[in-house]
C-alpha cells in the first residue's frame, strides 16, 4: 500500500505526507515552527536584555581598568607613566568602545552612552587619584598629636 496523499499548501498539487519537499514548486513540507517568532515581542525584549547585561558587564570592567589606572597614578605616577599604566589605559578604552557598541546594539544614542561613560570615568578617577593623593600628602607633614602644634625650630 503506498502512503497517505496530500496537497502541498503552496501549489496545491498531489504530494505523498512523507516527502520532504514539494517536486512541483521546491517548498518545504516539514513545518519546523519556531517557539517564539523571529519578530516576536519577545525576543526582542530578549535581545535587548542581552545587550544591556553586556554592557553592563563592560561597564564594570571599564571601571576596573580606570580604577586601577587611578591607583597607579596615585601611588605611583611613575609606574603609571610606564607599560603597565599604558595597559591599564588601552583595557579602559577597549572596554569603553564596547560598552558603546553594546548601549548602541540596545537602543540608547551614541551622546548618551559618551556622556555616561565620560561622567563614570571622572569619577573614578578623581576618587582614586584623590584619596590616595590625600594621604600620600600626610607623609611629609610632621606628626602632630590633636591640636598641640609641633615646635618650631628657633631662628635668631
């Protein structure tokens, strides 16, 4: 006995149900139906979400390598004008460009994502230049005990 006959849904001629393709017209007999369209709502929050939490990931590793800059440059300005400081310089400007990448993949302008970028590394490094310059200068101050000033050498 031979198989089941059917129609094909696009040309409408005889085919048998167990044939992959159409040999009238080429189409596809086997429904693959995907879970969710392509152009599903869904997966377009999906995307998004995988955009954002890239960027965020990259974000957070611009603000390591900034961070680690700024402690070089307040401990140690020399070795932060050296290879390892360059590193730390060139890792913060790749991250930087794909963390723009990623915020332009995701919907947000290109202003948005500079400004944001700009505005986290001042910050960054103010804070870690800025402490650690704040207390390097207590290095070379003479130690007083609360308010007792220290005295002062005579001068004749």
């Amino acid at each position: 006995m031979s198989a089941s006959v059917s129609t094909c849904p696009q040309c409408r001629q005889t085919v048998q149900a167990n044939w992959r393709l159409c040999p009238h017209c080429g189409y596809a007999l086997t429904a693959r139906v995907p879970a969710v369209p392509a152009n599903s709502p869904v997966d377009r929050r999906r995307y998004r979400r995988r955009q954002v939490a890239g960027s965020n990931e990259m974000l957070s590793m611009f603000v390591g390598c900034v961070g680690a800059y700024g402690l070089l440059l307040g401990l140690l300005p020399a070795l932060a004008r050296s290879g390892l400081g360059y590193i730390f310089l060139a890792g913060a400007v790749l991250t930087a460009v794909l963390t723009v990448i990623f915020d332009l993949r995701s919907g947000y302008m290109l202003g948005r994502s500079l400004l944001r970028l700009g505005l986290i590394a001042a910050i960054t490094l103010g804070l870690m230049v800025g402490v650690f310059w704040y207390f390097n200068s207590f290095a070379y101050q003479p130690f007083t005990i609360g308010l007792i000033p220290t005295p002062s050498p005579l001068v004749r």
